[in-house]
C-alpha cells in the first residue's frame, strides 16, 4: 500500500526521486478529500466505478476512525475509495445522488482517482490513469441540479462535510465576482478551515477578460486552468518552393532524441542557463536566451492578473523554507477593514464580531505571500511577517524586482533566525518615482527571500496607480 502510494505522487507530482521522500507516518496516513461538486459521481453498478478499477481492490485502505460520514442510498456503491455520497438538492430529496453528465467523476478522479489501467482515447495513448493523491478517500455531497445550485444545499453540504471529519474540501462550482457575504461558497469555506479543513475551489470558467475570477476569497486556495502549448511543428513544401508550417507526428530520422517532460519549459541558452540558480529561479522561468521577458499572444509581458502566483512546484512546496503563517482569526480585521457591517462579519465568522473593538487593517496588510495595492502620491508601508520553517539556523536576503514607476525598498533587508518556528516581520514602503506617469495603469514585481542559494519565498506584488 505504502508502495502504491508514494508512486502515485511520483507519477502524478512530478516528483524527482530525491524530492519524493516521506516518512512512516506519512506513508501510512490517513486522508479524506472531499469533493462537493456540481453533479456526483455517476455509478450505476459495481462495474461503472471508475475510481475503483478491480485490479486495485485489496490496496485501499479503509477508512479513517474519525469518520463519521455515510451513503444515503444503497451502501453497496460506497467503498473504501467513495466512504460518503449524499443529496441535498431539495427537489431530489429521497433519491440517489447520481448524474449522467459525469462531472463529478472528473473532478473527483482527478482529485483522488486511483490507478486505472487501460485508459485510452478511443484507444490511442493507452495507459494507466491515476489522480493526484490515490489512495484518499473521497466523500462526495451533490448540491446541483441542471447547473442551479441552491444556496441552501451548498451551505448544508460544506456543513455535512465539517461534520463528517474531511481533511480537505474541493469545490468545482463558484458564483460570478460578488460581495464576499454574497457567496454562500465564501461563507461556508470560512467556517470550515476554522475547523482546520483546507479549502480549495475552481477560479471559474469565465474570461480571458478582467474580473471574471470566482471564489477569490483570501481563506481559499483558487486554482485555474494552465494549457500546454507545445505542438508537433513541421514544414511542407510545395513543388513551387512555397513553405507553410503546420504539425505532423511523423518522426524524421533527424528527431531529438533527447527524451523529454510533457510539461517542459524549453531549452535555454547558456548564457541565460548559466545564471540560474534557485534564488532567481523565477526570474530565469520568464526569460528568453537574450534575457527578455517572454511575451504573451499579444506581444505584451504576461501580468500577474493572468497567471496567479504560478504552477505548484511540489518539491520545493514541501521545504519552502519561509511561510507567510495566517490564521482564521487573520481575517477577522481585514474584513473589518474592508468595511463590512459587524453583522456581515458575523455571518461570515459564524461568530458575534464587534469591529469597533477590533484593529482593522487595509486590504494590503493581510499576511499574504502577495501584495496588491493602488497607488497614489504618497507613500505606502506595510508589514509582513514570515515563519522559518527551514534550517533552524538560516539567514535570507531581500532581492527586489520593482515594479515600474515605484521605489521598492525593504527593511530589514536581511533576516536571520536561530530555531525552527521562529517568526520575523519586515516592512515594505512604496513610493512613486520622479517624473513617473502612469495613471490607470498597472505594473507589477516581486519581492525575493534568498537563503544559501537552497531555499527562496517569492511575494508577488502587483500595483494599480490612480
């Protein structure tokens, strides 16, 4: 079983054998993901699972003790892959929680799907499908009907799933860009992880456009699409010596035979390559060989609103060396200071919130490895604090790469901790440059902690000037 599990986060992470290392505990841990999805996972019959292929029975583990979920409907479609599948869309009352669309299944088999062999596209590319983390539970609780997703079941099944004991929530559903106490999503999400459950949720279907990002919620993880633009390029020439690009599988005897990654970044340049060391590794990802910013498709450098903070990089996400720590507790202040009536407050914190006993802060000084902020003429200064959960004995520089139009500057400039666990504050002051014009525009940069060239914390720091 350990076997099983730590290859599943090899193949499906990426993970370098060095990197995909855990210990007893670890190995043999419990875990429950928890997918409240827009429909259920569609199983008809034994054979139907999907998630459970029957080569694999003996290596899923049983539940864990804390759990306290259960099928609402015949139990002998729950296993020890689905430990809980439950309806709360009021007009299906009484009746199984399935759906033919088959959303569910896609989202909970990435999420936690085990190891399937066989699965192909109309028998091409055959392989052995598996998701993220194979050998977790999943416990499922369908809120939708036909795309309409009643405030009342969304809430019921955030809530049914705290009850049950899930150690993480995934939601692929959301609601357009709304007051935070507008969003039952956001609300029942805040109550959750109060109860130590991490909540992640889709960013939404909308867009290339701005503000079209759901579930933008700071107490949620808001994950979205990335695509792979690698193509099989290739030229045909014509008899009259006219050459056109297209693709083609056909492998010349002249291929590469370097043998690489599905996702892979490009082969870069010596001259750039040399340069790259952890510390600027996010520098030397966005530079081209003559150390330019690569463009976008309409020829401008990509911006922070369009790619988020990034790709997980699963191995360094597990030795970060710096955390920016935040608690439930964080939020409270922030949301006063966003001005939100006490009684707002208290719906979202499930919990009477006065906010003239408590010191509200702007948005911008939330403790979050990123800073967003508008800029006037004066300047700005906010603090941060970072958590060592590196070396106990680790020093870390301050690298800036400024916005433009703004002067960055950082102190103090270097933070040295002696133990694990230990915390430091730094302050960040932004100020406008001389002769500088740029009203309603953007710029962004960011700001870099560098410690022995092994570990960095990047905080990305977008500005929008008035």
């Amino acid at each position: 079983m350990k076997a099983i599990f730590l290859l599943s986060l090899v193949f499906a992470l990426g993970f370098s054998r060095a990197a995909a290392t855990f210990d007893e505990s670890r190995a043999d841990g419990d875990g429950v993901e928890d997918d409240l999805s827009t429909y259920i996972i569609h199983v008809k019959a034994p054979e139907d699972q999907e998630l459970i292929p029957t080569t694999f029975p003996s290596q899923l583990p049983p539940p864990p003790a804390k759990w306290k979920g259960r099928c609402d409907f015949n139990e002998t479609h729950c296993n020890n892959k689905i430990i809980d599948a439950r309806n709360f869309v009021p007009s299906r009352n009484g009746r199984p929680p399935f759906y033919e669309e088959g959303h569910g299944t896609h989202t909970a088999s990435t999420v936690a799907g085990n190891f399937g062999k066989g699965a192909n596209a109309f028998e091409m590319a055959d392989g052995t499908a598996v998701g993220m983390a194979s050998l977790a539970h999943l416990s499922i609780y369908r809120v939708c009907i036909n795309a309409l997703c009643p405030e009342t079941a969304i809430l019921a099944g955030i809530d049914a799933a705290v009850s049950d004991g899930v150690d993480i929530l995934s939601l692929s559903l959301g609601a357009p860009e709304l007051s935070f106490i507008k969003i039952e999503v956001a609300v029942g999400a805040f109550g959750a992880i109060q109860e130590g459950i991490f909540v992640t949720c889709s960013a939404g279907n909308q867009g290339p456009t701005g503000k079209t990002l759901s579930n933008e919620a700071p107490w949620v993880l808001t994950v979205g699409v990335s695509t792979v633009d690698r193509t099989m390029s290739a030229t045909v020439q014509l008899g009259n010596g006219a050459e056109y690009q297209g693709q083609s599988i056909f492998q010349p005897q002249d291929f590469y035979s370097r043998v690489l990654p599905l996702v892979y970044a490009g082969a870069s340049g010596d001259s750039s390559s040399a340069q790259c060391y952890p510390g600027d590794h996010d520098y030397c990802d966005i530079l081209t060989r003559d150390k330019k910013p690569i463009l976008a498709e309409k020829l401008r450098p990509a911006n922070y609103f369009a790619t988020g903070v990034g790709h997980v990089a699963p191995a360094r996400a597990n030795h970060p060396g710096l955390i920016y720590d935040i608690r439930p507790g964080d939020y409270i202040p922030y949301l006063c200071g966003l001005g939100y009536k006490d009684a707002e407050v208290s719906v979202i914190a499930h919990r009477n919130i006065v906010c003239s006993q408590i010191p509200s802060i702007p948005e911008a000084q939330l403790n979050y490895p990123s800073i967003s902020i508008v800029f006037g003429l004066s300047p700005q200064n906010y603090t941060r604090a970072v958590t060592n959960v590196g070396p106990a004995n680790s020093s870390y520089t301050c690298r800036i790469h400024a916005s433009a139009g703004v002067d960055v500057k950082v102190s103090p400039s270097v933070i040295t901790f002696s133990g694990t666990h230990q915390t430091a504050t730094y302050t960040v002051t932004f100020s406008k440059k001389p002769g500088s014009s740029n009203v309603n525009q953007y710029s962004q940069g960011s700001l870099l902690w560098v410690s022995n060239r092994r570990h960095f914390a990047r905080r990305l720091i977008a500005v929008t000037f008035q």
